[in-house]
C-alpha cells in the first residue's frame, strides 16, 4: 500500500508510492519509448487493467474495440482505491494510506502522439470524460480533490506516447491547490472579487498577453509565467468547479484547447509540455472567490531544475513576447484530423 | 534591466531575465557541452567577468594565475547590481526592477566536473567563500536574501560541466524560503521547538533514515522525501544563519560533503543533482525557530516535471530504502585528489 507523508515544516504531502519503481520508465532523459506494441490502441485492450468507463459505438463490448475514448486504471498506481486512511502519527511526523485513485485518459483508439491532431469533437469527448469521472469520483467520501493533467514528451514526464492524459484523486488537498485557494480568498475578503475575474477583466483591456479571445474563454501568458510561452485557458464565466462546467463551454473549449495547443507545436516545434487543470476541492460547495482554469506549460529548457525545486522561477522570456508571437502563429484547424 | 513580477494569486515572485536568452543553453536534453575552452580553467580569467573574490597565493595578481576559489559574476545575469528598485503596481499586478546579485563560484582552477573529487581542504575553501559573499552583500541594504547552490549535469541545469556553484541574491524572500520560516515558526509557537533539532533528534532516535551520523552534522533521507535519495545535511548546533557558522562546523562539513557526494555518485552512477542551502533572511537577526542546512536533491527520473509544476511529488524509493542503501555504499576517502 502506497504511504501519504507530511513534510513538517511546509505541510506538503508526498506519496511514497513503491509500485511505480517497477513501471517501465526510460532511465535519465532517454526519449519516450516508440514503436512495438502500444498498449493504447485499439485491439490492445487486454494489455490494460479493466475499463473503468468508456464512449463507445453501439452494440461494442467493455474492453474490447470499438470504444472512442476509454479510462482505465494506471497499471502501475501511486495510490490504490482500496482501505481506509488509517491516519496516524509517527514521532513529529504525520502520514496516511495512500488510498486514491489513479487513472488513464486514453483520448482516440489510433496511435495518435498530439492531442493537437485530434478533431475537435474527439477532443471535446475527452473533455466530457474528465467531467464524468470527476462527477463519479465526488461520491467517494475518502476522496477530495481530483488533478487531472497530461504530460507530453520525456522532459514533461510521459513514459508513452499515444495520446492520453491521467487523473490522481487524492485524501488531502494538493499544497499548491491549497495556496492558490488560500491567496484567491484572502484577494477576495480584500476586494471582493473574485481575483481570476479581475486577471481576465485586465488582460483584455490590455490585450498583450492575450494569446487568443473567445466568446467563452480568455487564454493568456500569465503577467507572472514561470515558464517561457506558459498559457493559461481561463472561462469568462465564473465557476470554482470545473466538473460544473457547461455544454457550450466544453463545445468552445474543444476549439480552443486544439488552437492553443497547435500554435505552440508549431511555434515551439512540439515541445514537451504538461497541462493541469486547476479545480476547486471535490468536497466543497462552489465558492465566489475560485475559479477553474487550465495551466499550460511547455517544457523548452533545461534551465528550470532549481528553480522547480525552490520555487525561485527565472523566465527568459517576458510572457508579452511569447503571447505576440503565439497570437502570430498561423495553425490549420481544418487539416484533417484522424477522425 | 531584468524584472522582478509577482503572482497575484500565489505570491510567487518570478525574474523575468531577457538577458539570459542570450547565454548558450543546449537546447532541450542535449549533454553539458564539454571539450573546447572552459572559461572556468586557470588560463581563462580574460573569458569572465573581473572576480569579485578569490582565494589566491601570495604574490598572485587578480583575474591572473594563482587561484584556488574564484568568484566572477554571471556573465548572463538573472539580476543586476545596479539601480534602485522603483516598486510600482500595474493594475492588479506588482512589480519591480530586478535588482541584485547573480555570482558563479569556481570551486577550483583545474577541470574537475565532480565536486566529490576535490579534496576536502578545497571544499572547506568553497564553503569559506559561500560565507564571505553572504556576509559582504548584507551589507547592500537593498537585498534580503542570498540563495546558494550547486547545478550539476544537464538534467539538474547545469550548462558548463567545470565544478561550480552560484548564488543569487533577491531584493525578496523567496516563496519557498518564506514558507519553510512559516512553517518553522508555527511549530515553534505551538511547541516552543525548533522543528529542524526535533528532526535531528528523531532521526538520531530511529536511525533507519540515517545517511551519516558525525560529531557537528545528521545527514538524513527526509521523512517526506520528495525525490529518490534526496539527503538533507542538517548542523546539531542550533543557527539559523549559513553566515554564522563556526570553524570546527566548516572543517566537518568538507568532509561531511565529500562523503555524501561520493556516496551518491558511487550509488547511483554520477547522477544530475542540485544542491540549495536553505538558510534565513540576510536582514533578519537570529532566530530560535529556523535552523540552516543544505538539501541534495539527485535528478533521477524524468517522472518529476508534473510533479514540480504543482507541488504534488510521488516518490517511487521510501526515503528508508535510499538511507540504507548510500549507508552501505562503500567509498574512498583517501583516493587522491587533484589537489
């Protein structure tokens, strides 16, 4: 069983998870494993845990083909469904089961790598599925906060490449959801806003770290990036929980996540990059102060080792300059996609 | 003139450094670029900027021969020495001039890339230097904070392969340091206990996360270790300021140094690593709850950049695991040194 332990001094839980030592990572910054057989694809479903979930087409079978998107289990789980939390002490420290729950996206039957070269419908179905498994998740009183995120490429952490992303549902809030929580309401108990409101309200005003302006979502090089061409997809519409997110905003967001993504495979040459979606606890009732929001981050330098593990970020590339270039890269949104 | 911008919602102060996007980085995961000139060699004092310090032998000129440690600044500074700070607002956000000090510490004049193969009296020499530049820049009112540390190998940061380390000196404290004092000085008020020498004691009481137990220094695999074999080198002697330490704890601390370094490089075959000294606040006094001490953190695995991006670590090695592996790793005190 997966451990969950407290770092006493910042309060930052760690998952000492021994079953993933055994997955099949490349050592050191070898690429990402090609080629042979890819346990993704259509007609592999044998080589993947059960299906949790899939969109399938009529008359098609659980875990056999014919499915369009399909979550299963991670095969090698930093936390485990099962048992309880056991809380408990140990000296000055503090730690609990690693109970949770770690599952795998897969986002199109074919070997596709780019989530860019996804249709819009594709993607938008992938978008549903989050929202699905969130919802189902909820009802789970051990559980309160669900990450999901995708990590694309060696340097941002993937160990394969069909296209897929993963969700990590956790006993304990996150620490850096904690702290986006905590600054988001002390913003709000001073001004009385809602502080993600304010930064879209001011970044369209001043238009120069817009990347691109939709009638539903504000996507922007955050005034702050950490990480040169960092982007941020924020909706217009208040709302903490991503999983309360509305039909004609996953319509959009299917359209903007493609463009977004697309212009930075191009400009970047397909970098490593991971994106995370940023939601309110699983557990609370919606709060005026936070706000859902997806943070992209393409993985282009070495540079950022230290800096990742201080929190002391040095960005060689003013987030005015990324968004002006990102805004000029020109993208086909209707190259054909695979489906 | 960089920019210091911080995160509305977070507090996070970012530099944004368009100087630095000048500097050769290999791009992506390409090798440390080795073989050429290394402008860090005895020889090559016209290739860096004029030291700020060196410890030389007599009769021996500046920017000549004759070195042994040499201090220079960054060629591509993340921050400047010069001009005033001028903080200012832009809408929501804040602001200022990047003012302070970025330096690179020649730890030795020939081209040695492991600092585990310096002799302990040339360790012992760096660590006199590390306290020299943090004692002289207090004395610049304008800064608040000097953060050294050590990037070694591509994955770790590193983009010159001569052993080096760097020190960064903010007009701000940064977040990750503001949270470790928080966090300290909270346990404080609740136990009337440093955190750090509570640490230090539990982990002398238990042992099984003992790296290396000497007279002045514990060094342990931290109970929440975010990284396979993170090893932290905690001082038994209360201080809260690098700046203050004592002769008998340098002496030590070059051989303490040496050892974990040799330790991991035999363990895990010369691996990428970083090392930070977490230390207090230049313009703050002496406090009873925080306790400097260095933090080692060997790159291992590619599976971190999502979990750096969000502060939400899954470690595959219990820090139990690694403690007794590097305690049993045998290495050679005694084999020769270039000096």
């Amino acid at each position: 069983m997966p451990e969950l332990r407290k770092d006493p001094i910042v309060g930052r839980w760690v998952i000492i998870a021994t079953e993933r030592a055994k997955r099949p990572v490349a050592p050191r910054d070898e690429p990402v494993a090609s080629g042979g057989l890819c346990p993704f694809c259509e007609g592999s479903e044998v080589h993947t845990p059960f299906e949790i979930l899939a969109y399938r087409d009529r008359n098609t079978k659980p875990n056999e083909k014919g499915w369009r998107v399909r979550v299963v289990p991670n095969k090698f789980p930093a936390l485990q469904i099962e048992g309880d939390l056991h809380k408990r002490g140990d000296g000055i420290y503090d730690r609990m089961n690693g109970v949770g729950a770690h599952e795998v996206i897969i986002e199109c039957p074919f070997h596709e790598i780019s989530m860019a070269n996804l249709s819009e419908d594709n993607i938008r179905e992938v978008l549903w599925v989050y929202r699905d498994r969130l919802v189902d998740l909820k009802k789970d009183k051990r559980l309160v906060y669900g990450m999901i995120f995708k990590n694309v490429g060696a340097l941002a952490g993937a160990s394969l490449e069909h296209s897929h992303s993963q969700l990590i549902v956790t006993p304990i809030v996150p620490i850096s959801v904690q702290e986006e929580m905590d600054g988001a309401q002390e913003f709000y108990d001073y001004r009385g806003r809602c502080i993600y409101c304010d930064m879209n309200h001011q970044e369209l005003a001043t238009e120069k770290r817009i990347v691109l302006d939709t009638p539903s979502f504000v996507s922007f090089a955050p005034y702050a990036s950490r990480f040169p061409f960092e982007t941020w997809i924020v909706p217009r519409n208040h709302n903490s929980h991503f999983e309360n997110i509305q039909k004609n905003e996953v319509d959009e967001l299917g359209t903007v996540l493609k463009t977004i993504l697309l212009k930075l495979e191009t400009a970047l040459d397909k970098p490593a990059y991971n994106y995370i979606i940023h939601t309110a606890p699983l557990d609370s009732q919606a709060v005026p102060h936070y706000h859902w929001h997806i943070e992209i981050i393409p993985r282009l330098t070495r540079v950022a080792g230290f800096e990742w593990g201080t929190g002391f970020y040095i960005n060689p590339v003013p987030p005015e300059q990324a968004a002006a270039y990102l805004r000029q890269t020109e993208i086909d949104l209707t190259a054909p996609s695979r489906r």
